[in-house]
C-alpha cells in the first residue's frame, strides 16, 4: 500500500480539475492501478516459485514406510482450503493468502496447479475433481472449502454445479470470476478459454441452468474497479437455485483481490461462516460491502 503515497501530492490538483464525484473516482482508480502494478511487479518476481505442483505432506511418505498416518485420520477442525488461481496464472498468487489463512487455524491449505495450455474449462473442473478426492481421501474430511481468483473460481463453479462437486465443496468463494462471462479484450478470443467466458457461450450457458438441490454455499468478491470484468456485475453469481452471497470490494483491482489483507479478512469471515437459507430451503442471494481505503 506505500506505493500509493507517491501520488498523495497530485490529489488537490485532480479534486481542483475534476468535479468532486469524478475526482473521487479517480483518485480510487489512480491508487487501485498503482496497488496493480505494484502487485503484478511482485507477482513476476515470485511466479517462478510456483510453476511446479505443490509438495504433499510428509505423512504420505510414513504411510509407504509402515507408519501410521495421521493426515488421513478424521479431524474435527475446519475443512481443508484449496486455491485454485486464476488464468496463465500459478499458485505464487496465493502466497500472502496462504500465510493469513494458516495464521487463523486453517492448517490445511492446497493448491492446484493446472497447464498453462488448459484450453477446455470443463477439463479443468475435471482435473480439480480428481485432486479433491485424493485430498478427502488422503485427510479423511468429507469435504473441502475452495477459493478460485478469476477462471479458477469458473472452473470450481463448473465442477460444484456440473460435475456433482457439491458433495464435496462446502463452501466456495470467488474472486472477480466472471460467472456471466466478460467481454474483455474481444481480441483475446483466439485462446479457446477465453471464449468459454464470454458472455453467452455454451459453457456460460450451462451455468445458467438449473440447479435444484445445489448444497454449496457460493460466496463472490467482485470489485468495482475490475478492469477485467465487462460488465463489473458479471463477477457476481446470479442463479436462482444457488445458496450466493455477492459482496462488492471497493477501491482493488483484479489483481489485488487475492493479496489485499481486508479482502483476505473477508474471506476468512466467509469461509467461518454458515451462511443462511429461507424457511423454505429455496436459495437467496445477500449483498454485502468491503470498503478497502
């Protein structure tokens, strides 16, 4: 957050040119696009770290040894977090995340890494399957928590919704997915992941479909200050049948949202929390706010 102290001093000058409203706004959005490049800068330096997949625990090695294993015994702690990142992406972006997350007693954090060249979300959400049931299998948890930034949180939606994962995710949160597509960048659609998120493409469209029954609770971070969403709604999740609460970050851009320390506040209050549901059972979407100064 130092970066943006540089910029304190040109803050009348824009609040003299600029209306108060617009000023304000702009002001945000000078601070949000400096936290960005603050934060991609970082980012380069450790994406190197996580190009390989994350090391299992110990324990599987004293379970080929004869010993016993404790991983897989059934605990009474808090299901095991995995983060699923976000597109030409690693799981380096969760570093900061990762360390909040252990701090506040949630010991059991993984993350999947899936090929840069993954050209098929559906295939996606079917490698996360595989990777959640040897978590379970291995911990001895029926379920798990996920946070997905960006196509990771469309790629968990997928597997919850389509694949039956909700069975196995209790709760999972997402962070500027674009769950209605985004028409971002339209010359990007060579890549065939990004036409999946387009607004009105197949795979788009089978997340609209009905999901009676769906037991995951869905909780989305979206920012008003995405550049990566187009429209900035599209990062909220709007299903009738789904349990969701959509609550708007204000002040971070895309790339913030997995690093940010009160967004990360949030997601540990979303992930404690129980959610609630109509006396009916039918499902019913809150809307909350973050305000990050």
């Amino acid at each position: 957050m130092k970066v943006t102290d540089a910029f304190e001093p040109f803050l009348p000058l824009c609040q003299r040119l600029l209306p108060c409203r617009l000023a304000g706004l702009s002001v945000a959005l000078l601070k949000a696009t400096a936290l960005e490049f603050a934060i991609l800068a970082g980012h380069l330096l450790l994406y190197p770290s996580g190009l390989m997949q994350e090391r299992r625990e110990a324990a599987a090695l004293q379970s080929a040894e004869g010993a016993e294993d404790p991983a897989r015994l059934p605990t009474q702690g808090p299901p095991p977090v995995v983060l699923l990142h976000g597109f030409i992406d690693n799981r380096s972006v969760f570093v900061l995340l990762r360390r909040s997350l252990v701090q506040h007693g949630r010991h059991r954090v993984e993350s999947l890494n899936y090929s840069p060249l993954t050209c098929d979300i559906r295939t996606a959400a079917e490698l996360l399957g595989r990777h959640i049931e040897e978590i379970c299998d291995r911990t001895g948890s029926p379920q798990v928590d996920v946070v997905g930034h960006s196509l990771g949180g469309l790629i968990a939606r997928y597997y919850v919704q389509c694949l039956g994962g909700d069975l196995r995710v209790r709760t999972l949160v997402t962070l500027g997915t674009p769950h209605s597509g985004t028409r971002v960048a339209p010359l990007a659609n060579a890549h065939p992941i990004v036409r999946q998120m387009r607004p009105e493409s197949p795979l788009i469209q089978e997340l609209q479909a009905p999901a009676p029954g769906c037991r995951t609770r869905f909780v989305s971070f979206w920012s008003d200050l995405d550049h990566l969403m187009d429209p900035l709604e599209s990062a909220c999740v709007a299903h009738p049948d789904l349990h969701a609460e959509n609550v708007r970050v204000t002040g971070v851009g895309h790339l913030a949202l997995p690093v940010h320390p009160a967004v990360a506040s949030g997601i540990r209050q979303a992930l404690d929390g129980t959610g609630t549901r109509d006396t009916n059972g039918t499902a019913k979407t809150h809307r909350g706010g973050l305000t990050v100064a």
